[in-house]
C-alpha cells in the first residue's frame, strides 16, 4: 500500500535532524572543564604513542596522532582558560617526561612561530594595499574620463582585498595564535593511572599560576 502524504512526511527524518540541536556551551563545560580549568586526558601505552619515532634524540618532535589528538580537542575549549594535559597510562620517568614536555613545546613552537610569520606577511600585505589603495583614489580625482574609470576599478579591488586581509585574514591569524598560545603555555602532568576526580581549589589556583608563569615566559 502507497503511504499517504503525512505518513511520507513523518519519516522524512530529515526533518528531525535539521531541528536537532544541542547546548554546546554546557556540552564543553561538561566534557573538559574543571573549577575554572581546561583538564583533558590522553591515556598512552608508552613513550613511542608520543614522541615521533623519526625523531633524534634530543630534537624530538610528536607523533602526527598525538600532535592531532591535542589540537583537535582543543578547538573546542574557549581561550580564556588555562589548558592542563594529564597523560596518563604509563609511569614516565623523569626524564621522560622532561622529553616529553620539550617534544611539545618544540612541536607548537614552531607553529606558533609559522603564525607570527604569516602575521607579518599580511601586515606588509595590509600596508600594500593601503598605499595602492591611496594611489588610485588620487588617480580618480585627478584622471580624465577613461582613466578615471581604471582608477575606479583598482579602488575596488585594493579595497576589496584590504577589508578581506583586515576584517577576515588579521582576525582568523588572531584566533589561531592565541589557539597556539594556549597549548604553548598549557600545564603538563603524568599519572599512573586515571581517576576522574573532581580538581581541588588548590590544584586549580596551582595549574592557573602555572600556566600564568608559562605565558610570561620570554621564550613565548
């Protein structure tokens, strides 16, 4: 039997899907903080799940699946709190660890360093056009009919990309620096074991402090 239209419209789950929603502000305040902290876990078998095995002893980088496992989840979590990584799993020594945190401040270090680099490029971009932007509009004032035109379409177009470095490439460089930043100067600790445990209000006032003296950091 042909269903009806309503019967046909009641299993287009398309129309249940595009209403779904969810609260994403409480979905990332559940899932990663804790007492004012970023706090997210990452459970390794041994010291190979972290360090890149490409790498020469020391000058060690991370492996593309840890380096991603950090980035990827910490798009999610908003820039003003401080980041704590726990690694844990495997009892490091302390020597370990002392490669493991110099891996990851090698690996967005460098990263952070490729983004200030491209800051500056669109800067002097940003300068470029300015100048270029200011010659055609003296062109429009002071050309004749046909050329006047010609000025007109390069004050669009120096414009047009001006706004589009300014208002779009300057903001979305601004986001990803501080993103790096945030890794770049997060608290790294190692536990034996996981325990989900709620943060104390000292342990948290210790990983802000921590991170703090991190971001002030001249290498930074």
């Amino acid at each position: 039997m042909k269903q009806n239209f309503f019967e046909q419209l009641s299993d287009d789950f398309r129309l249940l899907f595009i209403r779904k929603k969810v609260d994403y502000d409480k979905a990332v305040q559940y899932y990663f903080i804790d007492n004012g902290v970023a706090y997210i876990s990452c459970k390794v078998t041994g010291l190979d799940d972290i360090i890149c095995h490409y790498s020469v002893p020391g000058y060690e980088i991370l492996s593309e699946e840890f380096s991603n496992y950090i980035d990827r989840i910490t798009r999610h979590i908003p820039e003003k709190y401080p980041l704590v990584l726990e690694i844990t799993g495997v009892e490091f020594s302390p020597e370990e660890q002392k490669k493991i945190e110099d891996a990851i401040w090698t690996q967005f270090e460098l990263q952070f360093g490729a983004v200030q680099k491209l800051e500056r490029s669109s800067i002097l971009r940003i300068v470029w056009f300015a100048v270029f932007l200011a010659l055609s509009s003296l062109l429009i004032l002071n050309t004749r009919q046909l050329l006047n035109e010609i000025a007109f379409l390069l004050f669009w177009f120096f414009g047009d990309r001006l706004i589009e470095y300014v208002l779009l490439d300057e903001i979305d460089l601004s986001h990803k620096k501080m993103h790096i930043a945030q890794i770049l100067s997060m608290k790294v600790v190692f536990t034996h074991r996981y325990s989900d445990v709620s943060l104390t209000d000292h342990e948290a006032a210790t990983y802000r402090s921590d991170v703090k003296e991190n971001v002030m950091d001249d290498e930074i």
